[in-house]
C-alpha cells in the first residue's frame, strides 16, 4: 500500500471536522449542577389540576361520610328533626302528592274531552276545564268516602262492640253441642283450649275495636285541625298542575347544565321510565282495589251477608298487598261471620275466593298488565322486607320500589356488558327471551291505555 500524501490527510481532517459540527456528540451532565436542578424546581408551586379535583372529592366524600355517621349515631335526634321537617312541608308534602296522583287523571281527561276537537286550539282553555274536572272529582270521592263510608264503619265497629259478648256465648254453646252431638271424639285438649284462651281472644278484640272509636275521634279532631294545610296543599297542587311544563323545563335546563349533552338525555329518560313504573303500579292498583271493594260490596249486599260495608272497606284496602292481600282481607271477615254463623262464613270464603280469581286472572291484567316487570319471587321479597320495615305501608310500596330499583341495576349491568363489547354468540346467550307477538286485544294494558283506548274510540 502505497503511503499518503500529506493533501490526502488534510482532506480528510477537514471532513471529519465538518462532520463534528454538523453532528456533535452529547456531552454528559455535570453532576454538581444535577444535583441543584430539584432544588429550583421545588422551590416554585406548580399546580396540578388532576390532584386538584382528587382532593375536592376526598374531601366531599369525607364530609358525606362524617355527617352520616353523624345522623346513624344520634338516630333519635335525627327522627325528631326530620319530622319537623316534615311537619314544616307538610302542605308542600301534600300538594306533591295530590299532583303526582292526579296528573293522570287530568291527563286522561284532556285527551277524551278534547284530542278530537280541540288538540291544538285553546290549550290553556281547555287544559283549564280538564284541572277543573279532575278536581271535582277528586274531592268529590273524598266527600263521599267521608259521608257514607266512614259514618258506616263507625256504626259496623260499634255494633260489634255491643255484639261481642252475645258472640261469644254463643261460640261456646255451639262447641258444646258439637262436643255433645259427638261424644266418640276425644275432644277434651280443644275444648280446655278454647276455654282457656277464648276469653282472651274475645276480650282483645272487644279492647282493640273499643280503642278504634278514640283513634277515629282523634283523626277526625286532626283532621279539622289539618283544614288549612289540607286547603293550602290543594292550592299549592293547582298552581302546580298549571306551571307543570315549566317546572319540568326548569329541571330539565338544570340536568343539561350539570351534566353533558348525551348523559342528561340518558338520565331523564330513565327518570321517566322509573316513574311510568311506580305511578303505572300504585294507580293501576288503587283502581283495580277500588273495582274489587266495590265488587265485594255489591255481592254482599245479594247475598245478605251482615256489615257488607265494613268487610268490603277491610277487602278493598289490602287487595292493594300483591298475593297475599286477598288473604289480609278475608280472615277477618271470615272470622267476623264464623261467629254469627259458619253458613254465612263458608259462603263470604267462597265469594272471596270467585271474586280473586277474577282479579288475577281477568281484572289485575287487564288494568295492571306487565307494570312492574318483576318475577313473582323477587314481589315476594318485597312485600316481605317492605313488611317488615314498614308495616302494610312497606307492603304496598315495596313492590314499585323494588321494580324501580331492579330496572336502574339493569340499566347499569347492560351499560357494562356494552362496554366490554362481548362476541355475538354471548350477547345472543344473555338477551332476553323474545315475548310473543300481543294480539289486537292485549295490545294495549294499563290504566292509561285503557282510558286512551276509550277516549279514542270511534263512534
């Protein structure tokens, strides 16, 4: 290899210095100057909005939390406070639920009076009349509950008073003629029973029915003293039904100023659902109860059975408990008749039991239909925790509860399986069976339908 020139060699320095500046190589840190960077950086705040919003939820969290614990440990206190409440909105409280039960009503009538003829001419006239209407009738149900009903419960309950210890005497003469009529049977243990424990029994019942003419009284003197929160409830309900629309834009502007476009349409959607379900139940109910009371009633009175209204007001009431509120209803009458006479017992059980049979079978689907959306053990469960947590009151409402409860966590368990975004095969699996084609009569259930249905027919 022949030796290089001295032009070749400088050549090539000049290129590997153009190259060192065209690419210099990274020179390391000094470790002095390293150590000094933190020490600038903490010594100024640098705001974080990420944490910010953590610690605001924290500390919400932390404030619900201490004001729960607060409340769950002095739960005398807080009972007594909230019943002040209470006591305090009663009139709103009121009028709330005057409006909520009567909006249908007013809705029902609006459409039969005037969807045909005046559906988009004089709205405020006509929506005017259907608030007057609802409203006589409304106060009209209740002054003839207070007229003839209650007067008539009153008399059935102090007839029994005085009738208690005729029967009583006579449930003991008819024990002992049967043990007579049969002296083959061993009886001895039944009868110590009953002449042990009737007397008790009787005198209960006569302390009990005694005891309902004081809390009649009573609720008649609060009731009187009620008047001007009962007038002003019904005053506060019509300004209510009037500036409905309103009312409801104004939630509506709050939900879309909380929360985003697509998740305040999400949320009054299903407020709406959650309130088809609980004022489908509750109204459909008291008119399907009201129709069974008045039913009872009527038979009754055909077949001359004694304190038709007192057990027909008793059978009306707890009809309003799914499944077992027919049998609520019928012991004590049962029980009433047995001791004026087992004949008339035996035929009061078999008029309850025809006329139950054509609730659940003919009547409840037809005005109810498929409300609630619940299976029969999960109405059930509700009727049992609702029992127990608030007496007749739990029963009755726990059913709509529970269905509207069952409805949100099944808006919730279906919005996380679209999340996971499961194979076609899966989501095919967890579907619910496809319910079969309704036919033109059982197209259209419930109250309202069946009211829209009448109002619209042709003539």
């Amino acid at each position: 290899m022949p030796p290089l020139s001295f032009q070749t060699i400088h050549h090539r320095e000049v290129v590997l210095m153009e190259n060192k500046e065209k690419n210099p190589l990274p020179q390391t840190p000094d470790p002095a100057q390293e150590s000094l960077s933190p020490m600038k950086n903490r010594s100024r705040f640098q705001a974080n909005k990420k944490y910010f919003t953590i610690c605001i939820y924290a500390i919400i969290t932390f404030c619900i939390c201490l004001l729960l614990f607060k409340f769950i440990n002095n739960w005398q206190d807080t009972k007594a406070h909230i019943a002040d409440m209470c006591n305090m909105l009663s009139p709103f409280l009121i009028a709330f639920l005057i409006a909520y039960f009567i909006n249908p009503l007013i809705r029902n009538i609006d459409r039969i009076l005037f969807s045909r003829t005046l559906k988009d001419k004089f709205v405020r006239l006509h929506r005017v009349v259907s608030l007057i209407i609802a409203y006589i009738i409304f106060i009209g149900m209740i002054a003839l509950l207070l007229k003839f009903v209650i007067p008539q419960v009153g008399t059935s309950i102090l007839e029994l008073i005085k009738q208690a210890p005729t029967m009583y005497d006579n449930m003991v003469n008819g024990i002992n003629e049967f043990i007579i009529a049969h002296p083959n049977l061993d009886l001895d243990y039944i009868q110590d029973f009953v002449n042990s424990n009737l007397p008790v029994i009787f005198s209960y019942a006569q302390d009990f029915m005694s005891s309902m003419l004081p809390v009649i009284y009573s609720a008649g003197l609060s009731i009187i003293s009620w008047i001007i929160n009962i007038v002003l409830a019904f005053v506060i309900s019509c300004y209510l039904m009037w500036d409905k629309e309103n009312l409801l834009r104004s939630i509506k502007k709050i939900m879309y100023a909380l929360l985003k476009e697509n998740h305040a349409a999400k949320v009054i959607a299903i407020v709406k659902k959650c309130n088809d379900i609980f004022s489908g139940f509750i109204i459909g109910k008291a008119i399907d109860s009201l129709i069974i009371g008045i039913l009872c009633f009527i038979l009754m009175c055909i077949l001359k059975l004694p304190y038709a209204i007192l057990i027909s007001v008793v059978v009306g009431v707890t009809n309003m408990i799914p499944y077992f509120g027919p049998f609520i209803g019928a012991i004590p009458g049962a029980l009433i008749l047995l001791i004026i006479s087992p004949k008339l017992s035996l035929i009061f059980i078999i008029m309850v039991f025809a006329l139950q049979q054509f609730d659940g079978n003919i009547l409840g689907p037809k005005i109810l239909g498929d409300s609630t959306g619940l299976q029969p053990i999960w109405i059930i469960f509700a009727i049992t925790v609702g029992g127990y947590t608030a007496g007749p009151v739990g029963m009755f409402l726990g059913v709509p509860i529970t269905a509207v409860i069952a409805y949100l966590l099944n808006c919730m368990i279906e919005y996380l399986i679209r999340k996971r975004h499961l194979s076609p095969e899966v989501a095919q699996m967890l579907a619910p069976p496809q319910k079969p084609a309704k036919t033109e009569n059982s197209r259209h259930t419930g109250p309202a339908s069946i009211i829209k249905r009448f109002g619209t027919r042709k003539k």
